[in-house]
C-alpha cells in the first residue's frame, strides 16, 4: 500500500545514517531487525520522519516496556521521575488544590505545566481543568501506550502555542490484532497503606481483508487515599527560633527543625481565650467539659510552637491533609481504520474517561474571631463561666476547627470524551509522491467540583451567640429571643435568619443536627471544556525535480484551526459570598486560532570525506489568534556528521504561548485587600527608591496612611495580555563509535529564556511595584492604583495577570546506551545499559523582568536539584527479562540561593541530602499467551527527611506490584 511504501522509504533514509538508539526497547530479543527500525522512527521532534539519533533536537523516547517498570498506572507520575519534568503538577504535586484534584499533568524544565504541550498521536488533547491548556495524563491508560516521545525546547514552530519548553507526545498502540487481558495491583510493603488496582482489556481484529482494523479497550483503576498521617517520616515538622542564636552572620542557626509543631491556639474542641488574656487560654474535652492547655516548648510563629512530647489538644495539619487523593477511573475507546483504496485510509479515534476523586482538606474554621457572650453563652461550662466573670471578663474570643462538620473534602467527578476522524494517504503528481493527513478532533471536559462541609460564617455568628429563651428555658439564638436582643442589636445571619439553630461549640460533636447544618453548606462548581480542531498537513520532496549532492528535499506544509472554550458555573451561595471564600461569580472564556506551518528537511551532503551527512533542518509558523493578536514562530537546526560515527546537531529558534482562557476572561471581580501602603512613613525606606518616587507621586513626607481599614480591589483575568515569547538553543553531539556495536552517547546543551511571561501580580505587590522602580514611579503599576486626591490614601488596587516575568534556564543532558550480548563471553542472554542525565546549569525567575537585579535563582534548591539521573539494566535470557533501576537525585537546600535570598544560617538542618533509590523488576513469558510482571520499587527503603513533602522524592518507601497478562 501507499502508506507503507512511504514509510518504508523514511525508514530506509533514516537506518542510512547508523544511528539508531533510544531508551525504548522492544519486548522480545527475537523481533526481526525490520521491526526494530520502524520502532526507531521519531516523528515529534518533526514531522518529517528520521531517525531519532539524526534529528537536530534531542528527543527522549520511553517504551511501552519501560512504562511497565515504574510499577504505576499514573503516566504523569511515571515521567516525572524523568531528569528533565518535574513533578510539580503530578497527582502528588495537586494533593492540596481542589480544583487540580486527581489531575496530573508534566512540568518540562520546570518552567510550569502551562509551557509544556502534550499530543496523542501527534494531535492536541483537550485540558483537564478550567481555564488552562494542561492535559491531565492520568486520562491516557498506561496499557494503551505505545510509547512516548519528550522534545526539549521550543517547538511552537512546528506543534503550535504551549511548546515553550518543549513537547510530549503520547504515542497510542493501533492496528491492534487479538486479545490482551491485564491485570495489575502494586501497594506498600511498609504497612503505608498505599493500594493500586488496575484490570482492562484490548481487543482488535482486522476486517475486510485486511483493509481495515477495529480495536476496543475497556479499563478500570482504583487508587486508596493516603493520608499525610500515613507517611511515616511525616510527624509535623516545622522550624522554631534558635534561643541560641546570637544575631546575624554569627555562625549560629537562627532557626531549628523540629518535628511535632502544632498549634495550642485552635482545636477540634474549642480553645476559650485562644490569644490568652483575660483568665488564661482554656480548652475543650469532647464533651464540653474545660481542661488545662498545653504550653509550647518553642516558638514557631505566633500561632504555633514546638511540643515534643506531643500534644493531644493541640492542632495539627497532617491530620487532615491527603498525601494521595482516593481515585476511581473508568476508562473506554476505541479505534478504527479503513483502507477505502492504497491511497486513501479512513480513522478514527474514540475515547471516554469518567474519573471520581475523593480529597481531603481542613475542615473549616475560625482563628479566634468567635466572640463568645460570657455572660449570656447558653453552653459555656458554668464553672469556667463564674471564674470569668470573677475576673471581669464578659467577652472571649474562641477558635475551633469544626471537625464536626467533616473535612473540606472534595468530591470530584470528571469526564472527558475526545472523538479523532479523518483522512490520510497520498497521490502522485508525475513521479513525485504527495502524503496528506486531514483531520478533525473534538474534545470535551466536564468536571463537577463539591467542596463538602463548608462554613456560613454569618450564619455561625448567629448560631453561637446562644441564650436561655425565658419563655422555653431552652438555649436559643439570641435573634430569635427578642428580649435578649437590645436596642441597636441586627440579626448577623445571611441565609434563612429565621430558622436558626442555637450552636453549642464547646466539646466535639456537641452542637445538634439542626445546627450543624444551619451553618453549614457544600459548594459546587461545574466546569465545561471543549477544544475543536480543522487540520492537515502535505508532505513531499524534490526528488523528481532536482537533488542535492545529499539527498532530496523533503517539505511539509499545514494548516490548524482551533476553537478552545472553557467556563465554570457556581452555585448560588458561593456567587452571593456567603461561604468562607470570596465570592466567585460564574467565568467564562473562548478564543480561536488559524495557523499555517511549513517544514523543511535539506540533506545537503552525504557520504563523503569529513561529511558522512550534513542536513539543516527550518520551520515557520504564523498565528492569527481572536484574543492575542498575530504571533510567529520559527525553528532551525543543523545535523552535521563529519564522520559516521560522530555527529553534532543544534537547534534555535523562538517559541510563543498565547494565554490561556483564565488568563485573558475570568471576570475582574471586586473584593476587599489589606494593603500596607508603600509610601507611610513606616515602609518608605524599605526600598532605597520609594522616597523619590513617593514624592513625584505628589505624597507629601512624613505621610502616614490609613492602613486599618481594607481597600477595595479588582482582580480577574486581563483581556490586554500578549503572547509570550521564548527564545531556545540546543546544542550537542552524538557518538557511537565503531570499536563497540550498539554503542551510543548523547550530549546536549539547552539554554531556554522566556520574556513577557504571563503571571499573576498580588494586591500589595501592585502597590510596591508601583513605587520601587528605578529612575520614577513604574507607571504600569501606579495606574493600576487610585489614591484619594486629598488625603492620598490608597483606594483601590486593580491586580490580575501582566506579561511581566522572565524564565530562564540551561543546562546539559545526556544520554548513553549499550547492548552486549554475552555470547561473547561464553554466558547466556543480553545485557542492555541506559543513562538518561540532567545536568541543571540555571534556572532563574524574574518576577518582573524590567528589574534583572531581582533574580530569584532556583538551581539546587528543593525541587531543582543540580544533577538527576536514571539508569537502567537489563539482563535478558530467551523470555525472561530482569531489570534494575536507579535513580540519583542530588542534594539540595532548603533556603532560598539568591544573591539577596537566604543563607545557610537561616536554618538547621537547611538541606536535604542526595538521594539514590532502586528497583528491581522482571517480566517472564510463561507461554505465548500468558506473561507475568513484577518488581520492587525503593528496593532498600530509602526515604527523605520528614521536613519535605515535595513530590520530586518518594516519601512511599519500599512497595511491590505484580501484574499479569493473557494475549489470544
């Protein structure tokens, strides 16, 4: 057929190079050597097919066998455990976001899971939550996957927006024949808790002759939630003041880590004078009953303190907080493809996945703004009321977590359907060949976010200012007992005042039914995504009309057009701001996009002295967007091998991301801020700018503000911003020297910097911004900011999103690989060597770029170690396969390294040592029909100090998992 004769023909341009070599590997030792090539074929560094060790960008492939390894069905978890993601944006990264529950998504290079673009199939992927472009890979089931491909750098030229750091492609397994049944269960063997189950099914037949193919899948997975308090190196840790400390620069910690800080001041129970004064801080037995509190040993902050031998009244955070959210995921597709003639295939592509998400959150609560009416309190313990009142005290403020209610939690239901169809093949003109892809994708995201148990703060006001109704004798609301009311007193509550319900919050569990949920409320919110894309693409060459001395020109031209919409939905209360948040109103957003692309591949040499190849590789796109204007990108690489065995490549060019939905449409809404205004006679010197700012602004000296009340603000999305911009390098060479077969070294430098990136500005950081500029007021800032003509007090700060930041890092990556065959050596089987390394350079933030003085430099710090790397073994003997995996993170520090940041005596101990962990796996094919997986992961239990929790370390320890699968 058509479709195979091209490829064919890719395939045999790209072997001719000699330079094939990637982390994939195929399953069997046996696969014909034809097999072997195609697998070999990279696409997403191009859409022109090469090779992957001939192509100008470095790409970084993972099979599906090496999927296997990880002993996870998370994708986005599997790569984050690659050198070059991070895990910021993984389902343990989300682990304390509502709206990013369950979600899991890559971060390439750390420069945020919104530069990163992920494809299925080479085609876009609708977002797994509001307002964003971040594709959820939890979505996309392990069992289905070919393989993946990670490109570094920015590749807008060629894929579109979102390709700043780079692109993942997920590459689907098609043309499926037969039936795999698959089942796998992985858990702690460290009594964690933690439980993954897994089981689906693949089945696929061709149809008419051959011409055509059907394949189904069908899965389900269930992941346990854990909680913090399961992690077992987890036991609160904290910092406190060093009393030994001596001042600055003295060599000595000014503070310490210790673990069990927790808070005496707020509990479950209730804690009466949580700030003390008055007759002393007092707290709650569950029934109500008073007892002594709990002294800290050493002070954290005003809220919390140090208490080593624990504190059972006392508030803890890891009590509440999930470690991993509890998931349930339904997973269905199906593809299909039909040769309508050599030249001409039909597919299609249909996939629908229903996931439900159960996390934890705090419970609400309020820090000691309860008043509690000593006198009048129908509740309060009759004694503490007396010792009190003797002590003059007729008001006390009170602080609880309402457990009571039930935890915050979220229930997240998510549902996303994603249909692919089109057309692909090719014609001839003359004598040269013509391919083309035409193609259509909807996709469609629906998730409904309830956040349970939330608290209606007014309503609760009401409910715990209880008396004794002289007409019951039983405890009531005082707005319901007018007698007890007085002259100038108004009903607090903001729902159903009527119908309230005396709260008794001293104890647990001590206010009824009724109470409870008077002032209690869930809040929901209801998310629609879509994305629809019109595309193709024409490839050809210059084969019929002219060649290089290398080769033909080969060119692929394209078009894309793409609607995206995103809107969120909430419910009547929370819009009304009766709930303990802000009140949100309803968002919602779309734009559109036509782009036209071009590709081209010039082999300009080939096969001579010092020029075994020499190719130059270019892309241009333009960008016509309905919310962000014109755009362009453009990408041009070198691949020089002056001999066969050695080879250098490079790439630059500049990549854009246009904002997203939340950036550029949700609504600017009002709300209230406390702002400490910059230019009051007690922060003007805190930057050496503001008295000469201040005064151009017309702000007399010695001016001091009315910083008691709060101001009002507006903030939401900014329909002005304009696309990012980065510009990329990458720079390296490629070995695989002739005194070893299937020997090959990889080394890569990159160097990528973003300008006018897109961030979100706070209130107060508006205010400073405004006059902390060099050489005048910043008037982008101080016209986001009205001050009273007269008294020149702040009045109004607008904050929201500004292309303001700079993101820069570099760095060096390398990879190596090796296989032998220990026939050599008289021993059975196959030995194969991997080495995927990252050698961090820089990273550095700007927050506002106009200030390059302000760097905030994050290599070394806790989730950017210096050097990360992955190596893998395999041993192979006929259809066994062993593996052993390490993985190397460096060491890092837990204060911040800029030039004006932290310092190693900011803290004791301040970093986390190097950490290597390893796995041992095996796969073993008992027969043709029936295969048997398993391994241990963290083979030695090596866990991190208990002071991080940061999703880049395993804090699981040593766990196992076992899988098994029957093909027919």
């Amino acid at each position: 057929m058509f479709l195979n004769s091209k490829l064919s023909r890719s395939v045999k341009l790209a072997i001719s190079a000699g330079l094939t070599a990637s982390l994939a590997m195929p399953v069997f030792a046996e696969e014909t050597a034809a097999e072997e090539q195609i697998e070999r074929v990279a696409v997403t560094g191009s859409r022109i097919a090469k090779a992957e060790l001939t192509q100008p960008a470095p790409v970084v492939s993972l099979s599906a066998e090496e999927l296997t390894k990880f002993g996870n069905q998370d994708l986005g978890s599997v790569l984050a455990e690659l050198p070059a993601i991070g895990a910021t944006n993984t389902i343990i990264g989300n682990n304390n976001s509502n709206s990013s529950a369950g979600v899991s998504s890559a971060d390439l290079r750390r420069l945020g899971a919104n530069r990163t673009l992920v494809l299925v199939n080479g085609k876009r992927y609708v977002a797994g939550q509001p307002g964003s472009a971040e594709v959820d890979l939890s979505t996309i089931p392990t069992s289905m996957i070919s393989r993946v491909e990670i490109v570094t750098g920015g590749a807008s030229a060629i894929y579109g927006s979102d390709a700043v750091s780079g692109v993942i492609n997920v590459i689907l397994k098609e043309d499926f024949e037969g039936f795999e049944f698959n089942a796998r269960t992985s858990g702690s063997t460290e009594s964690v808790g933690t439980q993954e189950h897994s089981f689906d099914i693949l089945g696929g037949a061709n149809v008419a002759d051959g011409r055509g193919n059907v394949t189904f899948y069908a899965g389900y997975e269930r992941t346990k939630e854990v909680m913090a308090t399961d992690i077992r190196q987890f036991d609160a840790w904290g910092t406190i003041k060093n009393e030994a400390d001596g001042g600055e620069d003295d060599g000595i910690p000014d503070r310490l880590r210790v673990p069990r800080v927790y808070s005496e001041m707020i509990n479950a129970t209730g804690v009466i004078n949580a700030f003390g004064g008055g007759i002393g801080r007092s707290t709650f037995d569950s029934n109500g009953n008073p007892i002594a509190q709990q002294e800290r040993d050493g002070t954290n902050s005003f809220a919390f303190g140090s208490f080593p031998n624990g504190c059972d009244t006392c508030f803890n955070t890891e009590a509440y907080e999930n470690y991993i959210p509890g998931v349930e995921r339904i997973n269905v597709g199906s593809s299909f493809n039909f040769d309508f003639t050599d030249n001409i295939q039909f597919y299609t592509d249909f996939r629908y996945v229903k996931s439900d998400i159960q996390q934890q959150f705090q419970p609400s609560f309020r820090f000691g703004n309860i008043n509690i009416n000593v006198e009048d309190n129908a509740f309060l313990n009759d004694d503490l009321r007396q010792q009190m009142l003797d002590a003059g005290q007729t008001n006390a403020s009170f602080a609880k977590f309402f457990d009571e209610l039930g935890n915050r939690s979220a229930e997240n239901k998510r549902e996303l359907f994603r249909y692919v169809g089109g057309f692909k093949g090719g014609f001839d003109i003359s004598e040269t060949i013509f391919d083309y892809d035409l193609y259509y994708v909807y996709g469609e995201t629906n998730n409904r976010r309830k956040t349970l148990n939330d608290l209606i703060p007014d309503n609760f006001v009401a409910a715990v200012d209880s008396v004794i109704d002289p007409d019951t004798g039983l405890a009531a609301c005082r707005s319901q007992v007018a007698s007890a009311q007085g002259d100038d007193y108004t009903d607090p509550a903001s729902v159903n005042g009527s119908d309230c319900v005396a709260y008794n919050p001293f104890g647990m569990g001590q206010a009824s039914a009724e109470a409870r949920d008077w002032v209690s409320a869930d809040v929901t919110r209801e998310d629609k995504i879509t994305q629809q894309v019109i595309g193709g693409t024409l490839g050809t060459d210059s084969e019929e009309l002219f060649e290089l001395q290398g080769g033909a020109i080969a060119m692929v031209v394209g078009f894309e057009y793409r609607e995206e919409t995103s809107g969120s939905t909430t419910d009547e209360f929370t819009k009304a701001g009766f709930l303990t948040s802000a009140a949100t109103p309803d968002s919602y957003g779309e734009y559109d996009v036509t782009e036209y692309f071009v590709e081209v591949n010039i082999p300009v040499l080939k096969e001579l002295p010092f020029a075994h190849e020499l190719s130059f590789d270019g892309a241009y796109r333009n960008a016509d967007y309905s919310h962000a204007g014109k755009t362009e990108a453009w990408k041009a690489g070198m691949f020089y091998s002056p001999l066969e065995q050695l080879a250098l490549r490079g790439t630059v060019g500049e990549a854009v991301r246009a904002p997203n939905i939340a950036e550029a449409f949700s609504p600017r809404s009002p709300g209230f801020g406390r702002v400490s205004d910059p230019c009051d006679a007690d922060n003007i010197n805190d930057d050496p700018d503001r008295v000469s700012n201040c005064a151009a602004l017309g702000i007399p000296p010695g001016f001091q503000a009315n910083d008691n009340v709060s101001v009002d603000t507006l903030s939401g999305g900014n329909p002005d911003l304009k696309p990012e911009t980065s510009t990329s390098f990458t720079g390296g060479l490629v070995w695989t020297p002739t005194f070893a077969d299937n020997l090959s070294f990889t080394v890569d430098y990159y160097d990528i910097q973003i300008e006018d990136a897109i961030l979100s500005v706070a209130t107060q950081t508006v205010a400073d911004n405004c006059v902390d500029s060099t050489g005048g007021p910043d008037t982008d800032f101080c016209s986001q900011v009205d001050r009273n003509p007269t008294t020149y007090d702040i009045e109004l700060v607008r904050s929201g999103y500004l292309n303001a930041a700079a993101l820069n890092t570099k760095g060096i990556e390398f990879q190596a690989a090796y296989s032998l065959d220990l026939e050599s050596f008289n021993a059975p089987g196959e030995l194969r060597f991997n080495l995927l390394g990252n050698q961090l350079l820089e990273l550095e933030r700007l927050e506002f770029q106009n200030r390059p003085d302000e760097i905030n430099d994050e290599k070394g710090e806790v989730g950017d170690p210096e050097l990360q790397f992955r190596l893998g073994i395999d041993y192979r003997l006929d259809d066994l396969s062993v593996s052993w995996n390490t993985r190397y993170i460096d060491s890092v520090v837990t204060y911040d390294v800029s030039e004006n940041g932290g310092s190693p005596e900011d803290l004791y101990p301040g970093h986390i040592g190097s950490m290597t962990t390893h796995d041992l796996s095996a796969t073993y094919y008992i027969n043709e029909n029936f295969m048997i997986n398993g391994g241990v992961r963290n083979l030695f239990d090596a866990l991190p100090p208990g002071y991080t929790n940061d999703a880049l370390y395993d804090l699981v320890g040593r766990r196992a998992f076992l899988g098994i699968k029957v093909m027919m």
